[in-house]
C-alpha cells in the first residue's frame, strides 16, 4: 500500500511541478493553471490518504470505495468539457459577429470610395 501512496505523491508533485512549468513558460494561463492544480492537489491527498477515499465512499454510500476517485475524476473530466464547450460556442458567436461587422465596415468603405454619382470601376482610388 505504501508503494501505490508514494506513486500518486510522485504524480502530484510531477504534476504541480508541470503546470507550475507552463504557467512560467506562459504557455498556460491563470485559470487554467487553476483547475489543474486542483487536479494535482486533489491526486497527491488521496493517493497519500487512502483511508479518506474509505471515508468518503462510506459518507456517499458507495460500497466499492476505489472507485470513487474513478467517479470524481470522470465527472471533473465532463465538467471541463462541457465549459470547453460553451467557451467555443461564445467565441464562434463573437467571431461570427465580428466577421458581420468587418462586412458591413468594408460596404461603408467601399460606399465612401465610389461616390453616389459615379459608376463603381471609374471612380478614383482614395488610398
């Protein structure tokens, strides 16, 4: 038992110690790093408690009580997707509305290039 404690401790640091990396290398930024801290620190306590992880499967009525970190993990897992998800729906509607407004930018300019009164190919060039 004391192999699988020193193990999860190891993976806890080596992810902290990852993310810690990132952050530092700007190639993760706050929030994120966040969450995943969370995730390194949730991994090193219950690898290194394993009777919480007892605990806690009595407190929630589940019987088989290695599975649970299975459950926690899996729901965090669909928690992170479904914020991935709605992160991508707001950027794909402020980028369809951007894409409208550049549209409707590039006919204002178009308009104030070719004056009312003058055919669209004679009209002289404002650059």
């Amino acid at each position: 038992m004391l192999d699988a404690q020193i193990t999860a401790a190891i993976l806890g640091f080596a992810l902290a110690g990852a993310i810690f990396y990132l952050v530092r290398r700007d190639h993760l930024h706050g929030p994120f790093a966040a969450w995943w801290l969370m995730v390194a620190a949730a991994t090193l306590i219950l690898g290194m408690f394993p009777a919480l992880v007892i605990w806690l499967g009595k407190l929630t009525g589940i019987n088989y009580a290695p599975v649970l970190p299975i459950i926690i993990g899996l729901s965090m897992v669909l928690l992170r997707l479904l914020k991935l998800d709605i992160d991508r729906s707001r950027q794909e509607r402020q980028m369809r509305r951007l894409t409208q407004k550049l549209a409707i930018l590039e006919q204002e300019i178009e308009r104030l290039r070719n004056p009312a009164g003058s055919p669209s190919g004679d009209a002289k060039k404002i650059d």
